[in-house]
C-alpha cells in the first residue's frame, strides 16, 4: 500500500462528544500540529463574516477537518471529498447537539450555505502553493 492512500485513509473517531469523519493523519496529528494548519472556519481574513458558530453552536471542529484535507489534498477529487466530508461533519454536529426541532432546522441551513461556499469558492485555497500539475488529475 502506498503512502498516499495511507494518509488518505478516512476514519471516524468521537470529537468533542460527537463522531466525525477524518482523515487518519488528522487524527493522528497533536493539538499544536492542527493549529499550524487548521483555523476554524472561513479564511482567516474572513473571520468576521464567517463565523465558527451556527446559532450558538460550535462548527469549528468540521471546519478544522476541511482545512486539515485541503492542506493535505492533491488532487480535484481530495478536494471534492473535503468538501463533501464537510458536509456530513457540520449535518452530525448539528444532530447530535441540537435540541429544538427550529434552531436544528436553522443550523442545516446556514451548513448547506458553509458547503455551497466551500464548493464555489474553495477552488482556489486548495490550489494554493500546490503544483499546476497536479490539478488535472
């Protein structure tokens, strides 16, 4: 087995009392590790529009998985995977830690809007300092 598809291996482990999908070297990697690579959610110039909360609950975890994948993704379809990882990430958080069928219903939401911006706009912060090579594939 390569080491591509071993740092690839997607696995699912319980963060801050829910189980979220990520990638092993995420998982792996320490608390300082993440911070180097990981900021919560949006561009880190984007802070005040992009917040880490959805209706008083913290999404920052998925975000950081996001961030962690398109650090590490080489290619379109790691990109595409990211952000469809995202997703699913935000729509378990939002599960497992809303009560109120309206303020869940809210939060959906806004998370289908975090991954519409991802899939429109990520593109470009996958790409970046990444080789035009590898885009192709």
């Amino acid at each position: 087995m390569s080491n591509k598809v071993v740092a690839n291996k997607l696995e699912v482990r319980e963060l801050n009392g829910v189980l979220l999908i990520g990638t092993a070297g995420f998982w792996r990697a320490t608390t300082a590790k993440r911070k180097t690579i990981c900021n919560g959610c949006g561009p880190s110039s984007w802070k005040s529009f992009v917040p880490d909360t959805m209706y008083g609950l913290r999404v920052t975890d998925a975000c950081d998985i996001h961030d962690w994948m398109y650090h590490h993704g080489k290619t379109e379809r790691d990109r595409k995977l990211a952000d469809r990882i995202f997703q699913i990430n935000l729509n378990r958080i939002i599960d497992q830690k809303s009560g109120w069928w309206l303020t869940k219903k809210l939060r959906r939401a806004r998370a289908y809007v975090y991954f519409l911006a991802v899939c429109w706009f990520g593109y470009t912060a996958f790409w970046k300092g990444k080789p035009d090579n590898e885009r192709s594939q």
